[in-house]
C-alpha cells in the first residue's frame, strides 16, 4: 500500500504543489474543459499537479491512457487518450512513447503492456483492481471448458493477463454481441460478466450462450426501480445504461450501449435531461461538451478506479515506479486473444 504522507512529503520537495489561483488561471485552457464540474478554487488545488504531470511527460517521453471513469482533473487535465476498453487496447498498440502511465484499472495496465511489451507500463496504484477481474481464474476458464467441451471462450477485457491467456479471443462491451456472433458453433462460453453475457444473449438468440457468475460492483448496484423512480419525478428523462447493469435495468432504459456508445448516443440526441446509468465520472467528463443536457444521477462510483490520483500519477512517474509486468509465456497467448479482438473488430467495422 502506497504511504501517502511519504510521497506528499517527498513530492513537495521537488515540486511547488501549492495550490494557486495564479496557475490556475494561466491554465484557463485546460479549465474550460471541466469547468462546470470543476469549480476554479478546486481547479486551483489540481492546477500545481497537472503543470508538473504534463512537464514530466516531456521529460519521461511518457504518454497517459485515460479511461472514461477517471475525474475530470485526470481526465481533461493530464490524459493524451481517452476511451473505453476497446479503445485503449487499440490505441495502446499505436503508442510511440517509451512511457505509458495507465490511468484505470489494473488489467488495462496488463493489457498494455502484453500489447506494447517492450515498453515501461506504469500503474499509478497496484491496487487499482476490478471486481470482474478478481472474480474468474484459468482454473475457471478450464471448469468453462470440460463442461462445455468445444464451446469457444470469450472473456471480456475485464480479465487478468492469465484469463485473457486462456481464452480464445476477448470483448469489450463495444463488441461482444458482434464478437460472439461471429464465433463458431451454437455454443459460446462467455466470461466473466453474467449481466453482460445475458443481455448479449438477447441480440444473437441464435448462440447458446453460457457465462461464469462474476458482476461488476458499479452496475449490479442499480436496480429498475432505480430507474422507474427517476422517469416518474422527471418525465422527459433520458435514461441510458450500461450492459453490465442486470437485464431488468436495460429494460427500463431509453437506450442501452458501451461506454464509447453511450458517449455517441448522448452527442446524437443530445436529450435535454439525462442519466447515466453507469459511473459517476462519465457525465461529470462530458457535462462540458454538451452544456445543454442536464446530467441527473443516480450514479455509482468505482472505489477501484478513484484509487488512481493526480498525486499518485505524480509519484509514479517522478519515481519511475509502479511499473506493470507480465510472464512472456502468459502475454504471448494473453496477446492472441487481444489480439483478434481488435482483429475482428476492425473487420466487422469495414
């Protein structure tokens, strides 16, 4: 566990991290993209660590992935790609950089590295983990397959490097209904998101489709009383919902899609009220670029990627540390299965 008062002490030794009013508005640029959620004194406390972030990056040849669930101050303030799963996977093959700071999850940092494994991947916070990562092994992939022998194995990003290695292709959220459509077969194991491998389920009634029993611990929290709550005290609610959250809770949605899609639908429609039913950095991130919808929750936060910090991506990278490394054995089979994900992905998008 990463002693905080040691690295701040350390830290402001080499960096004036004083909060400023003065940088802060030299950095209006940056504010801008985050200021109705971001309030400038708050801007001024996050403005001495986003100066001395970018900096490093410079001296580092560093490059910071982002994902979608991140604060707006990591996300506006310090990232040079953002994106869902989907999206990093792909942009993290076409990373020049010799540093990538992983600003996410743990197996987002492992997926870097198997597809970039000659270059330093660091993880702000090893504990930065996932609740779906954590809830299926191997060992479950190979129970998967004695008892379903033949069936293809689709595990979602949201997997350790060994799942992934046992595994025969992976998915995002983006794509696994087109994914295992494609699959051979009329049965396809799916891991290890049930909700997700049920509401896949109801796209390609064609597969018989079978899934271990893991949930993500942000989206099986909402419930469709959640959401019919909500629609009845505001009527012209938009309500979209991630495919992780249980089958009943996409039912009551107006629209259903992955992160990246959800980010579309909103731009598309531009509702005038909306929820997002999914966590709670997402609107907050985009609240800008579409000041005229009205973002209302429900939301739910992921305890696992707010362990990522502006203060902790300083550390890492001033320290050089935190670096993420995979087995050569495990990344090479890891990296098959990424692999034709992104493959087919960019097959079936032609």
């Amino acid at each position: 566990m990463l002693d905080l008062t040691t690295i701040r002490a350390e830290l402001e030794t080499h960096y004036d991290l004083q909060p400023s009013l003065e940088l802060a508005e030299s950095m209006s640029d940056i504010h801008a993209r985050m200021e109705r959620v971001v309030p400038l004194p708050d801007w001024a406390i996050a403005a001495p660590y986003v100066k001395a972030i970018n900096d490093l990056k410079r001296e580092r040849n560093a490059v910071v992935l982002a994902h979608n669930y991140m604060t707006p101050q990591i996300y506006h303030g310090i990232s040079d790609v953002v994106g869902d799963s989907l999206a990093l996977a792909i942009e993290a093959t076409r990373v020049e950089a010799d540093v990538i700071v992983q600003c996410g999850v743990h197996f987002m940092a492992e997926t870097s590295k198997i597809l970039n494994p000659a270059k330093t991947v660091l993880m702000p916070d090893m504990e930065a983990g996932c609740s779906l990562a954590e809830s299926i092994t191997a060992a479950g992939i190979a129970e998967m397959r004695a008892q379903y022998p033949g069936a293809p194995v689709v595990s979602y990003v949201n997997t350790t490097a060994e799942v992934k290695a046992a595994s025969d292709i992976c998915c995002t959220s983006a794509n696994a209904a087109q994914i295992v459509a494609a699959m051979e077969g009329e049965t396809v194991i799916m891991t290890p998101d049930k909700y997700l491998a049920q509401n896949v389920a109801k796209q390609v009634p064609q597969k018989n489709i079978v899934w271990w029993d893991g949930r993500c611990i942000v989206h099986e929290k909402f419930t469709a009383q959640d959401l019919r709550d909500f629609r009845g005290w505001h009527p012209d609610l938009k309500i979209i919902a991630h495919p992780e959250c249980p089958p009943d809770v996409l039912a009551e949605a107006d629209f259903a899609g992955s992160t990246a899609g959800i980010l579309d639908w909103v731009g598309r429609e531009r509702p005038g009220q909306a929820m997002l039913v999914t966590e709670c950095s997402m609107a907050a991130n985009i609240s800008d670029a579409h000041p005229e919808v009205e973002f209302l929750g429900p939301c739910n936060m992921c305890p696992y990627m707010k362990k990522i910090t502006l203060e902790k991506v300083l550390w890492s990278l001033h320290t050089m540390t935190g670096a993420v490394e995979v087995a050569p054995d495990i990344a090479d089979r890891a990296r098959v299965a990424v692999q034709r994900m992104i493959d087919l992905s960019r097959q079936l998008a032609a």
